[in-house]
C-alpha cells in the first residue's frame, strides 16, 4: 500500500494541539482594520479549534495528524 501524501496547503493553515484537537484562523484579519474595534480584532487575532462537522474533512488532508508536533 502506497503512503498517503499531506495537502500541504491543509497543513500550512492547520495546526494540531497535543490532545489531537486541530486549530485554525480566524477569518477577516488580513487587512481592512482601521474601521473593526479594538475588542472585535481582539478576538479574532486568536486561534479557535476547527468545528466538529468539520474535522473529519479536514483530518482526510493531514493523514498523519497524528505525529504532527
């Protein structure tokens, strides 16, 4: 059986914590600040886990999520 190969694209936007769980970016904090609240940016400048419907597609993009960190 052949290795399964990483989306690297997955893997450079996603992260794996050491319980297994995988974290992400908020969205809209790339630009456009000037006019978004102090609180707002706040709490978008951290990172959330990825949702649980979620998981399963993401988990198919890092196979090996396992090992990671």
């Amino acid at each position: 059986m052949p290795k399964l190969k990483t989306h690297r694209a997955a893997a450079k936007r996603y992260k794996v914590t050491g319980t297994g769980k995988i974290t992400r970016r908020h969205a809209g904090i790339g630009h456009l600040l000037q006019h978004k609240s102090e609180g707002r940016k706040r709490k978008i400048f951290g990172d959330i886990a990825v949702s649980e419907t979620h998981v399963d597609l993401v988990s198919k993009e890092l196979p090996y999520k396992k090992y990671a960190r």
